[in-house]
C-alpha cells in the first residue's frame, strides 16, 4: 500500500501530530511493500505540490491537531485548495488523525462529522478517523505517553495490514468520550486556583498577550 500523509500543525517538524504519525506510520511500515510519503502542509509556498500529491495519492491520510474546535488555518486553506478535485473521478480514500489538548474525545466528534462530509463530497471513500485527546504536553514528555503511541503503532499496523482503521481500537484509544463530573470539579478548581499560566505564558513569549481580549469586530461607534 502506498501512503500520502499530510502533517497539518503549523508547529510541523516540531509537532505532536509528527510524533503521533511516526508511531502510526512504523506500525504502518511493518508491513513489507508498504510505503509512505510526508508533506508539511505549513510549507505555504508548496501548495501546488500538495494538490497534485493529493490528486496521484493510492490513499490519503491528514493529520492535524484541534483547534477552536476544528482545525488550523493551513488545513482550510488546502481544503479549499482541493476543490478542482471535487466529483472527479478516482479520487483516494481519506483517513485522518486528530489529537487535541483538551481530554475527552468528544471535542473532536464536530470536526470528524466535517471530515466525513467533505470525503463524501469529493468522492473519496471516508476510512475514519482516530482521535486522542489531552496530547498537549506530548512534545515535553513522550515517556509519559508510551501507552498512547504504543497505540497509535498498532493502530498504524492493523491499517497497514487491512487498509481498514480497526473500529475497536480507534474507540479504545479515544477513551475517555468524556471526562466525569468529578473530574470536571477537579479541573475547574486547579483552573481556579492556578489560572491560565501555561497559555498565558505562551502568549506573553509571542508578544500577544495585552491583546488577548481584544475584540477587533466589536462596533465602538
Ligand atoms: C490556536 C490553538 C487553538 C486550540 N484549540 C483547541 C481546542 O479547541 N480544543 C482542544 O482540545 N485543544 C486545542 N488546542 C490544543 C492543541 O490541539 C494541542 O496543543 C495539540 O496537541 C497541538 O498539536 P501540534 O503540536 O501537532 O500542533 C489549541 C491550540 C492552539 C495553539
């Protein structure tokens, strides 16, 4: 089988879902004769590339983190890039891999309904999608999450020996669906008492973080 991948964070080489997608594609590779290849889609000057990578694939797979509950800016815009493919004939299978900060797998649930429509609109038959929440500190730490790409390597494999995602352990890597009401009561009290430093600090590193209640849109007249 041969693989086209698209690695959809804007952080790219330096990005959980490269680590999450080298773990599914060694599992993919187990497979002799199997083989893949890797596109960046924060490469903005190689759009073109990516649209006829796409248009030749055997089968797709996109990988992208979360964010605002749907996906980053360079994955619309190459969406949209893709729509002189639509209802063409031939078009490849797509698979996707989304992983998110927040925990639960039902945050990513909006955004999968989007997937599969759109595979539906270009044609393409829909091979699923595999979501992991709470792979936010991943890049930090991969030790801590030996069990997740333990999982996301034989999901990889199973698919590399099938072409199918296996349905049990799409939704047995995804667990929790959603966290507990407990839990919700423990996440709200550290959010309480610690705030919002990771981010903040994030925002602060990039300069952005006197405008984070900016309201742009808002009419001041
Ligand atoms: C601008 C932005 C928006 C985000 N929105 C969400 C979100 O809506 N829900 C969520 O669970 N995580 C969200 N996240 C967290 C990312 O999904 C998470 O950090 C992910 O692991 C990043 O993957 P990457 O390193 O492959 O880009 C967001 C992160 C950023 C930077």
């Amino acid at each position: 089988m041969q693989l086209t991948v698209f690695n959809g964070s804007p952080r790219g080489r330096k990005s959980n879902s490269k680590i999450i997608l080298d773990q599914f594609l060694s599992g993919f590779e187990a497979t002799p004769g199997n083989s893949f290849e890797l596109h960046y889609l924060n490469r903005l000057k190689e759009t073109e590339h990516f649209v006829q990578a796409y248009a030749e694939a055997e089968t797709v797979l996109i990988a992208h983190p979360l964010y605002t509950d749907s996906m980053p800016a360079i994955v619309k815009a190459f969406i949209e890039e893709l729509e002189s493919l639509s209802g063409k004939e031939g078009n490849p299978p797509l698979g996707l891999i989304i992983q998110s900060g927040f925990v639960a797998a039902i945050h990513s649930r909006y955004v999968e309904r989007y997937w599969e429509k759109f595979s539906r609109r270009l044609g393409s038959r829909y091979l699923g999608t595999i979501i992991k929440g709470g792979c936010e500190p991943l890049h930090r730490s991969e030790k801590q999450f030996q069990k997740v790409l333990d999982g996301f390597y034989e999901l990889g494999k199973d698919f590399g020996e099938t072409g199918q995602f296996n349905e049990k352990m799409v939704k047995k890597l995804a667990e929790p669906e959603k966290i507990s009401t407990l839990m919700r009561l423990i996440v709200q009290l550290v959010w309480k008492v610690s705030g919002n430093g990771y981010w903040d600090d994030w925002l602060k590193e990039n300069e952005a973080y006197e405008k984070s209640f900016a309201q742009p849109y808002v009419d001041t007249k």
